[in-house]
C-alpha cells in the first residue's frame, strides 16, 4: 500500500514500536532502523495493511518522496466542470420501470430520493460496519506481528466473538508495542 499524507501508521522493528502517526512522523525512525539492518514493517492503521515506503538515498531524500497535502484549493482546481463542492460523482444507474416510476414521483426526484435511500441503509448498518471492519483491520495486523506469538490462536478467537476479556487476556504477554496496537485497533469490534 503507497501511503497518503492523512495515514495513521503504526511502524515496527522486529516487535518494537518505532512509532505512530503520520508518514512524515514515523519516516525518519523507519529509515533509521532499516539503515541499522533491522526488518521494518509500518502498518495503516485504518486498514491493517502494509505501507510501503521508498527508502532509497538519504534521509532527506525518503521524505521528499512522501506524497504532500493538498489543499482544498488545489483539489477545487483539479476538477473539472460540475458539482465540485457536493463532491457528486455521476455514474450510470440501473432499475425497473416500476422502481424509475416510483422515484420520479418522490420530491425532489430520483437522485434525491437514491441519496436518501443510501444514507439511511448506511446509518442502519454503520454498527455492525465498523465491528466487522475493525476486526478484519485487527486480524490483518496480528497475523503480520502475533502470527507466532503466545496465544496467537486464542487472541484470534476472542478477537471474531467479541469475547474483549478473552482477547485482553490473550495477548498480555505480547510485547508491549504489539499489544497495544493490537488492543487500539480492536477497540471498535467490541461495541
């Protein structure tokens, strides 16, 4: 995964914690750990995946190819005609007539209506969203750093029941970097 300005990565030296935050946060004790030989992996901490980073040159050289933020003015000039601060995307819809009908007569007309059809299904399932999401993202990570660690198998089932004494339970004896990265990330798969 190419990182963005906004990532929250957490980056690792064997089960050491390096660090957590930004890229341009973390780059600099991540090129020094992979300069000193060590095996680095940085990880996003919304997904769980892999970053990758460039970490060839010096120092200066790694963050200079780190991608910038952009303002909200650059992105205004980037985009063409249209509904720039809606952020509306047009894309092709397919329904029955009877499902067309329907939305024409709804105020506002199909497009409102899709809109508000969408949010609510989004508002009803957010819950269960981000339990699943932050579990998925929990497992993603534990399997790089814990894969073969004490409990590992424990952690992991606790983790997929929602079973939070059990996962707390299991990976008290990881290293302390690990642990607490596993426990943050896992946090929303409780509720």
């Amino acid at each position: 995964m190419i990182p963005t300005p906004e990532m929250n990565c957490a980056a690792f030296a064997g089960t050491e914690l390096l660090g957590r935050g930004r890229p341009h946060d973390v780059i600099a004790a991540v090129k020094a750990a992979a300069d000193a030989g060590q095996d680095v992996l940085v990880f996003d901490l919304a997904s769980g995946r892999t970053v990758e980073f460039d970490l060839r040159g010096d120092l200066a050289a790694v963050t200079g190819r780190l991608p910038q933020e952009t303002s909200i003015q650059d992105e205004a000039a980037k985009k063409g005609p249209g509904r720039p601060k809606l952020g509306v995307t047009a894309r092709e819809v397919t329904l029955l007539p009877r499902h067309w009908d329907w939305l024409s007569g709804r105020p506002g007309g199909a497009s409102v209506s899709l809109r508000k059809l969408v949010e609510a299904a989004m508002r009803e399932a957010e819950g269960p969203d981000r339990m699943r999401t932050a579990r998925e993202t929990t497992y993603r990570f534990m399997t790089a750093m814990a894969g073969d660690l004490a409990h590992y198998e424990a952690a992991t089932r606790a983790l997929f029941a929602g079973d939070r004494a059990g996962f707390a339970a299991a990976v008290a004896d990881w290293p302390e970097g690990v642990r607490e990265t596993a426990q943050t990330m896992a946090e929303d798969g409780w509720r």
